[in-house]
C-alpha cells in the first residue's frame, strides 16, 4: 500500500493544475464570502439573515473546485490511458482507489479549513459572525466529502466531464428541480434525499426546524452517498476492463 500511496502522491502532486485549484479553493471560497457579507444591509435585529452560512456562501463555488481537482486524479488516467499502467502494476484495484482517496483528502481538508476559517474571519469585518466549531468543522469535512464523491464518480463513469456535470447537476440544478415540484411536502423530502442539499445543513446556525435535516444529520446523508459512491467504484474496478 505504501508504494501505491507515494505514486499516486507524485501524481497528485506533479499535476499541474492541483497547487492552482488548491488556492483557487481558499481565494474562492474567502473571496466571495466576504464580498457576500460586505454588500448585505440587513444587520436589525429582526432580520432573519444567517450570517455564519452567508459568510460561508464562497462555498458554493469551492465545492465546484474541489470536485474538478478529485475527477481529475482518475479522469486525467482514463483520457490518456495511463490507467491500464496503473491497474497492471496493481493487482488489488481497490488499492488504486483507497490510494487516491487518501492522498486527496490531506490536501483538501487543509485548504477547505484555510477558507472557511478565512470566511468566517472575513465575514467579521462587515457582519457579527460568530466563530461556532459545528458550522466550521462541518463545511471543511463537507468539501472533502464531496471530493471523495467526485473522485468515485469519475471512477464510475470514467469521464472527467460526464463527473463534473453529475456534480454540477447535483450542486445547482436539484435544487431549483425539487422547488419547481410545488408541493412543500415534496420540496422537503427532495432536500433530504439529495446529497449537497442535505449536506449543506451543516452551515446553517439559525431556525434549525425550517432546515430538511439537522446539521449533522444531513451531512451523514452527504457521507452515506459518498461511502456507496466509493464502494460502487471499487465494485466496478475490480469487474471492468481498463
């Protein structure tokens, strides 16, 4: 295990593209949450404003960032056919994917917690945010889950862009699909089910009865996704030709 930890750790860390989206993830993330927090008025006292989750709204771009550098660890391998290489030089196939996961998760648990502790200072000059560990820790491992989700999709489909857009769809697009049903029965339980819906509970600090799940709840629907999408991957690693 330990030889495949240092090769897929030189790939990682030879890539081009990995050191940019790492800082990408913590200038992202700070960025736009502090300009999220520096044009909002609404500071009386009966405002409903969240303002931990509204410091936290470069998230929505940061997980975008974290997802494209995990489908590249298999989609750049898939594109060029390095990972017949790579599965021939390793018998054990779920050696290859436990590998990458672990040498993905390091880096990104470190820049995750850079720009959400940055986000929420940030969010500090212009709001009175105040520094709750559930919100904090929670959105770090949030970020990290959902790259070990893209990192099983892209193991899955086998295609950088067909992950990507799985992410892209489930990020953005289920969202507005579960409101236009209409029905809020069915709103909320759309919420639950879906896996960044429900995992991004976890930043929320205010009204939690109006939330689908409570904060660490939706996150372990969040972890249940992503363990199911990294067995599924392994499964079918271990089944399907290169």
């Amino acid at each position: 295990m330990s030889g495949v930890l240092r090769s897929e750790w030189t790939k990682l860390r030879t890539t081009s593209g990995t050191a940019w989206l790492l800082l990408g993830l913590v200038v992202a993330t700070i960025g736009i949450g502090w300009l999220a927090t520096a044009v909002t008025t609404c500071t009386h006292s009966d405002c409903f404003l969240d303002p931990t989750q509204l410091s936290l709204t470069g998230v929505q771009l940061g997980q975008i960032v974290v997802a494209v550098l995990a489908v590249m660890l298999f989609g750049n391998e898939y594109s060029t056919g390095l990972i017949r290489l790579t599965l021939a030089a390793t018998p054990r196939r779920w050696t290859v994917l436990a590998a990458k996961a672990l040498v993905l998760t390091g880096p990104v648990l470190l820049a995750a917690g850079v720009a959400v502790a940055g986000s929420v200072v940030a969010g500090r000059q212009y709001q009175s945010v105040p520094f709750r560990l559930t919100p904090v820790l929670g959105t770090v491992i949030y970020l990290a889950l959902i790259a070990l989700f893209s990192l099983g999709l892209a193991a899955i489909v086998r295609s950088a862009a067909v992950a990507i857009g799985i992410v892209l769809g489930l990020c953005y697009a289920y969202p507005l699909l579960a409101a236009a049903t209409g029905d809020p029965a069915w709103v909320r339980r759309l919420l639950q089910i879906g896996p960044t819906t429900a995992g991004q509970n976890i930043m929320s600090t205010v009204d939690p009865e109006t939330l689908a799940h409570a904060p660490w709840n939706g996150l372990g629907v969040l972890a249940l996704w992503t363990a199911g999408t990294l067995l599924t991957a392994a499964v079918l690693l271990h089944r399907r030709d290169a």
